[in-house]
C-alpha cells in the first residue's frame, strides 16, 4: 500500500497515475473529506482504516490539512487533529509514503 500526502491541488492524483500506473479505482482519494463525513455522522475513523486496507486499493491520498491557522470551530480542529493521527496511523501501515509538490513527489519512507 502506498500513501500519497501533500497540499491542495498540488497533482497527487497525476503522480500516483504516472508513478505508480495505476487505475482510478485503485486509488481511495480524498482520505481528508472521508474522514470528516465519519465525525459528522458519529463514525469511528478507524472502520475507514479498515475498509482502506482490506485489498481494494493501492494508493490512498490525502491533502495535509495541518500546516494552517488552526481553526476556531471545536469540530473543524477535531476533523484536523483526527485526520492527522490517523494519516500516522496509515503512513506507519503502508510500505511507501509519497509527498507531492508542485507535481513533484518526494519519497519520505
């Protein structure tokens, strides 16, 4: 399993597609909005970490939403804090962790 991280809009989607050759299905995107959907409905995050690594998927990407301002809204930085340690919890699981930049991925494990 790999982990691709970096900011918004930034080509995660095109690397992994370029770098890893991989088909849209393969790829659980948007790992950062997933896990705000399971704290607005009440859900354990972690039920996703396991639908994640059951073998469907290849990549999972996420954008790093904790470099900002942190956030007034008590749920807003819950999202953040939440999606942070679990994105540990992932990166520690996977055999790769990518960031990307500007197009441009970084291998960091």
């Amino acid at each position: 399993m790999i982990l691709i991280i970096g900011g918004a809009f930034q080509g995660k989607n095109e690397f992994a597609k370029k770098k890893f050759g991989v088909c849209f299905e393969r790829i659980f995107d948007d790992f950062h909005i997933k896990i705000k959907e399971y704290i607005i409905n009440g859900k354990n995050g972690n039920e996703l970490i396991n639908k994640i690594f059951n073998g469907e998927f290849d990549i999972i990407i996420s954008d790093e939403i904790g470099c900002g301002i942190v956030p007034v809204d008590k749920y807003e930085r819950l999202w953040r804090e939440e999606t942070g340690r679990m994105l540990c919890d992932i990166a520690e699981r996977c055999d790769e962790v990518w960031r990307v930049c500007c197009g441009i991925g970084i291998k960091i494990k």
